[in-house]
C-alpha cells in the first residue's frame, strides 16, 4: 500500500539539528526518519524503519546463505557469565551496569559471546552437532563517553552479531573465511567501498582480527595502505624489521653536560653547539626519547610504565594502549595517558626532562629490575647494538653512545610510535599511506577463549572431551545505514539507493484541481499493481515548492511530477540523483519507472 503523506507520521525540517555535527546526522533528522532521544540515543520513525529494515534484510539474506542460523537474546543479561571471562572487569566503564530490585547485578549487552556460548553448551554434547553458525540482529548499548555523530557512535545501536562453533582451527579457519566473504557481499549490495585492515582483538580476545573499513573524511579510525595490498589499522601495524647494529666500534657510553636541554630540538641545538660531530651534524632521530606513562586499569589502578622511542618520533598512545596490557599481563582494554607529577613524587631520581635507562646497565633506572621498579619498553625501531643521546638522570646531564644491549635494556620491546605515510609497510610490499575510514564491520577468530572460561566442551571422536573453538562476526548495521546516508546525498537532501529507499517511486501531485489529485492516485494504483513501491504526497494546501523540497531531501530515486501537463496527457519523471528529467505520456509512466528499475538491477 502507497505511503501517504497526508497520514505518515511525518515532520521534516528547513534548518540542521544544532547539535548535528556530520552530514548524514544532519539530513536522518531533517528528513524525518530518526529523532534524537538522548545523547546518543535515536528513536527510529516509519520512514527510518523501513531503511533500516532493507539493511538488515540485506544482512540477513547473506547470513542466512552460508548456512548461519538467527537467533534472539535478550539485551539485559545476568552479571555471572561476563564475570567468568572477565569482561565484567575488563569492559570498565563502557560497560552498562545496573542492579533489579533484588541487588542482582545485571548489564546491558555490549556483545554476546557468553551466551552464545553458553546456549550452543547447553543444547550440543557431541561433535556431530558441529559446526554451527548463530547469529541474531539485536539492540547493543555501550557507555560512551562522547556519543557524536548520529547513528555512527551511539550509545545505543543495532549490530549483527554471529559466532561460529567449530572442533578443531581448520574448521574455524573455514567459519572465518566464509563469514568474510558474506561481509564482502554485504557490503557490496549496500553500495560501500570496504578496506580489509589487519586488526587488534582488544577486549574480545583471540588470535587473528579484521576490520571492514569504509574510507571517509570523516572516519575515527585511521588506516594505512601500500600499494603492494598490505592494508592494516593503524594500531595493528608492525613496525618493518630492522637489522641489528654492530656496536663493536661505538665509543664507550660517556655523560655531557647538556645545559636547558629539556626538549629534543633543544637537546640537538645544545649538542652540534658543544659537541659537534665532524662528518654530520646531530639530528632528532640519533636522540632517545623516554616517556613515562601511567596505564589505567579497569579497576582503576595506575600502574607506570616507561616508553623509549627515537627522538624524532611521537608516541602514538592509542597504539601503545592496545599492547601494553598484555606486556603488563593485564586484561582487558587500558587507558594510557602521560604520568603527572603525582605518579612520579616517589621517584625523585628521574628528573624532568633529563630522563633515560641509566648510565649503564649495572646503574639502570628503568626496568622491572631496577631501583624504580618501572618496566621499561622500547619501540622495534631501538635495535639491539644502536647508539643513542639519552637522559643521565642529571639535571642538564646526557649520555651519548647509549648502546642498546651494552649499556642499557629492555623488558620489552612494545609498537609504540605514530606510523608515518612513507613508512615501509611490514610485509615489504611498499611504503605506507594514511586514511581514515569508519569501522563497518570486524571478524575475530576467538579461539577457545570463551568456550575454556565457561567450559563449552564436545565430545570428539573417540570419546574424548574437546574444548570447542569460536569465531566472533559483528556488522554495525545503523552505522551502516549512517554510512550510507553519508556517502549518498547533495544540497538538497538525501539520495537513497533503491535496494534500501522506503520507496521506488516518489509521486508529487501538484496543482489545485480535483482532477490533477484524482489522476495522481490512479497512477500510484498503477504503480503499485506492478510491484512497485510509492510515496504519494497527497498533502492538500501544501505549496508545489514544499512538495518539491520534500521529495529531495527525503531522497527517493525517481520522482513523478503530476502536475500542468496532466490535461494533455503528460507527466514529468525525475532522477534524484543525477537530477534530470524528462516529460512522457501518462499511459507510458509505469511501462518507463519499471525500465528504470530493471536496468538499475542489472548494472549493479
């Protein structure tokens, strides 16, 4: 039945939304298909529903082609499965907390691998039940700290979630491939350009990690590319491996005084003005950079850590907050932020500025060893053998030829400097450059994490228990409708693709007569007895100019005008995306809107 919108539940807007900040933020309000509730939270209007409903259709179908299974959780869990996998922990204030009248604490579901777990545990025994693919489309809720963007990042927001269950890695190894490729074909039908990123797991676990990255201006997530196909988010890049130094000719580490020397560009000025080098002059990156951090547990706990870069580097904290924790042996996600004068008051030793491991190994002041008791980690880029102008300790002190191995070591080396466009990408296939992109989906392979920790066991062949092994598969499918929005639009509104559009057809009757409004219904009945779907703006005493306006921002792909020429048997059809038009013959209408449609489903 045509959508009418004399009757739609309907209310569109001339001005943005002043707390909008992103296009598709801006027109989803405008054009009446989501209103906001709450800071990140949006309450989703026929019009929205109907999009919404065409993705997750789309999501779905391909779901359901490889065999995956839907089922439905509820969003509000029990507190004991997450606390035997310690996400309860881990998850930190991200995490929904909330307890029922009786004091039992519970949550709202961010993910829902415990009770995938826990369900496939209670009804499978035996490894004739496996494998097995689940998968619902359910409402998650994460705590944001800064909700922006619309529908991108929510508070509350509908994912795709599916996990596979399988016996041995070979079979996960499938389960992941096959859901890789139903993402490819996912996104492909939503019309989205996607980059495969290696990725880190975070709080999920597990061993291999993939993001689905859609390239925009206006992604959180940064990305690199080669042009050799290595593709990874920034935070999982490795660092190219670098060979070892032959120290056997390198000076003996020797302390200088380096007066005001507090900074790296002070500290080379300081050094080619005191202690000039005869074949070149000192640079940044001959400096060794050491920065203390304090790292933020889920509990809350500060722990300090020390981070030792070249000079020339900045540390890129979001890279090293993904891989300190297992350095630490923490679970969990952890924040990272530079350490204040309160973390660093019992440790006078270490002076502001004058910061380094030590003059030698024997008087080393960093490392979990040491007198300060502080771990000491050092980017791949500080080799075994390499020589360095580091902090003495002293206040307006140096030591020059530092040598990594001889002089001074490490607990651990951590990826902890920013990636630079022109960096060469790992795996050698070229030199790195920079994107930004918005997280669409990601795939983990789990590995046993969650079925050890709530014993998800099957009995194999011989008879013997066997752990089964998991994969994790989520796609944002709101973001997904947002991301969509955001590519396709103009000045004028909203231009839906028509897999996913409330309507094939938007219909504008305009002009006063009865006949005109009467002629206009007669071709929407047409249009909808051959399968097609329509807006019908019906709306009496509303100007053409409204109608008009409407029809563009609420951004259905073809509009039919039925206005002055309807006397002499014509209509006007329009292309809301390439914004041309053209005049036919009424009876003709139908015959040409259904052309169109086949020969958009053709070409995609």
């Amino acid at each position: 039945m045509a959508i009418c919108l004399s009757q739609l539940f309907l209310r569109t807007l001339r001005d943005d939304p002043s707390d909008a900040e992103v296009i598709s933020h801006k027109l989803l309000v405008r054009a009446g298909y989501i209103r906001r509730a709450a800071p990140g939270i949006y309450t989703w209007l026929p019009l929205g529903l109907s999009v919404l409903n065409k993705v997750q259709n789309i999501v779905r179908e391909e779901m359901n082609a490889i065999g995956a299974q839907e089922v439905h959780f509820p969003a509000l869990l029990p507190r004991e499965p997450y606390e035997a996998t310690n996400r309860w922990d881990e998850y930190g204030d991200n995490l929904f907390r909330l307890k029922d009248r009786k004091g039992a604490d519970m949550l709202l579901a961010p993910t829902h691998e415990e009770m995938f777990t826990l369900l496939v545990k209670d009804l499978y025994t035996s490894y004739k039940d496996l494998p097995v693919y689940l998968y619902q489309i359910q409402t998650k809720y994460r705590d944001e700290a800064r909700p922006r963007a619309g529908l991108l990042r929510g508070r509350e927001f509908i994912m795709k979630d599916s996990y596979s269950f399988n016996l041995d890695d070979k079979g996960l190894e499938e389960a992941y491939n096959a859901h890789r490729g139903a993402y490819q074909r996912i996104f492909e039908r939503l019309g989205l350009e996607i980059v495969i990123v290696q990725a880190q797991s975070g709080a999920m676990g597990g061993s291999r990690s993939e993001e689905f990255l859609h390239p925009t201006p206006i992604g959180e997530d940064t990305f690199v590319r080669s042009a050799g196909g290595y593709a990874a988010n920034v935070e999982a890049v490795t660092t190219y491996p670098l060979e070892t130094v032959d120290a056997s000719n390198t000076p003996a580490a020797n302390v200088r005084k380096t007066p005001q020397a507090t900074t790296i560009e002070s500290l080379v000025q300081v050094s080619n003005e005191l202690y000039p080098r005869e074949n070149c002059s000192w640079e940044a990156k001959d400096t060794l950079k050491t920065l203390i951090v304090a790292v933020i547990l889920p509990d809350g706990e500060r722990r300090l850590a020390a981070i030792g870069i070249p000079g020339d580097r900045n540390v890129d904290l979001s890279r090293v907050e993904v891989n300190i924790g297992a350095l630490l042996g923490v679970g969990g996600e952890v924040e990272v932020e530079p350490a204040n004068e309160n973390d660093l008051k019992d440790f006078p030793q270490l002076v502001k500025g004058y910061i380094g491991p030590g003059v030698s190994r024997e008087q080393q002041l960093l490392g979990e060893e040491s007198a300060t008791g502080i771990p000491f980690y050092i980017d791949p880029r500080i080799v075994e053998g390499s020589a360095w102008i580091a902090g003495a300790n002293q206040a307006e002190h140096h030591v020059y030829d530092a040598v990594v191995g001889r002089d001074f070591v490490a607990d651990a080396t951590i990826e902890a400097c920013e990636v630079r466009e022109g960096d060469m990408a790992p795996d050698g296939s070229g030199e790195l450059y920079t994107a930004r992109g918005i997280e669409m989906g990601h795939i983990f392979q789990l590995g046993r994490k969650y079925a050890e920790a709530l014993e998800l066991k099957v009995l194999d062949q011989d008879g013997k228990l066997q752990t089964v092994t998991m994969g994790s598969y989520g796609v944002g499918v709101t973001r997904a409708l947002a991301a969509i929005a955001e590519k396709n639009n103009d000045e004028k509104g909203l231009i839906w693709p028509r897999n996913i559009a409330p309507a094939d057809v938007h219909v504008v009757a305009t002009g006063k007569g009865e006949e005109i409004l009467a002629g206009a219904q007669k071709l929407v009945d047409e249009l909808e007895a051959a399968g097609i779907d329509v807006i019908f703006d019906d709306r009496p005493k509303v100007s053409p100019g409204v109608k008009f306006k409407d029809s563009e921002l609420l951004g259905v792909p073809t509009i039919i005008v039925v206005g002055r020429g309807y006397a002499d048997g014509k209509i006007e059809i329009r292309d809301r995306r390439t914004g041309s038009s053209r005049e036919v013959d009424l009876d003709e209408a139908v015959a040409q809107v259904q052309q169109e449609i086949t020969a958009e489903e053709v070409s995609a």
